[in-house]
C-alpha cells in the first residue's frame, strides 16, 4: 500500500530542512569570515613581532627601535 504524505508532515520536513540550511549556511558565513582574519592575525605576528620574525635588524637604530640592544 502507499503512503501518503499529509500536508503537516510535508511542511514538518520542510522546516527540518531549512533549520538545517540555515545552520549549515550560518557555520559556512562564519568560517569565511573568521578563517581569513585568524590569517591576518597569523601573518601579522610573524612579521610584525621580533620574537616571531627570522629576519635580522638591518643596522643598529632598527635593533634599538625594536628593542633588542641597549
């Protein structure tokens, strides 16, 4: 025998899908947002602080600027 679907339960599934649309495109926005400024904040540490930066001072006023000689 076949099953028919009531009108409560087609709109029911259809909320469940949009609840999940929703959640997905919500999870999807955020992780285009927050994914490339964690990359800024990455790429800023390691070329703006000396700890993290490979490069030496070019000469000794850029070594005192940066406060790694007294």
């Amino acid at each position: 025998m076949m099953k028919t679907w009531t009108l409560g339960k087609v709109m029911k599934r259809s909320k469940e899908l949009s609840a999940h649309f929703r959640l997905l495109s919500g999870t999807v926005f955020l992780g285009i947002l927050i994914f490339p400024t964690h990359l800024m904040a990455v790429f800023f540490l390691a070329t703006e602080n000396p700890e993290h930066n490979t490069t030496p001072p070019a000469n000794a006023a850029e070594a005192r600027a940066w406060g790694l000689q007294g």
